[in-house]
C-alpha cells in the first residue's frame, strides 16, 4: 500500500481502513502463533500499513491545529 494512495482517502475511510489492519494484523499474529502462516512477513508489511495510515492522520491533524 502507497502512502500516495493513503492521502487520497478521507478522514472517515482512514479511519476504516486502520480497523481493519489492526484486525488483519491480530489474525496474523494468531496464524503464525498456531503455525498456519505462510509467509510471517506479512506481520511486517502490516504493521507498516498502519504506521503509514497514522502518520497521515497525524499530519492532517496537525495541519488543521495550525491552520486554526
């Protein structure tokens, strides 16, 4: 996932989309506790994704406190 396309989504659909890593992200981390993971990196990229996904709501948010 490009944080380009990240900056895209409103504040709304960021805020859906970091659900639903952190919920990817547990489901992962079960897998791979219980053997069934495939590929652990997956855990990485996803935690990445949700790095990516607060960094820009943390932009956003500290724009508007300064534009205020």
């Amino acid at each position: 996932m490009k944080a380009k396309d990240l900056k895209e989504l409103t504040n709304d659909e960021l805020e859906a989309k970091l659900k639903a890593l952190k919920s990817e992200l547990f489901n992962l981390r079960f897998s791979h506790a219980t053997g069934q993971l495939a590929n652990p990196m997956q855990i990485n990229n996803t935690k990445k994704d949700i790095a990516r996904v607060l960094t820009i709501m943390k932009q956003r948010e500290s724009q508007n406190s300064s534009n205020n």
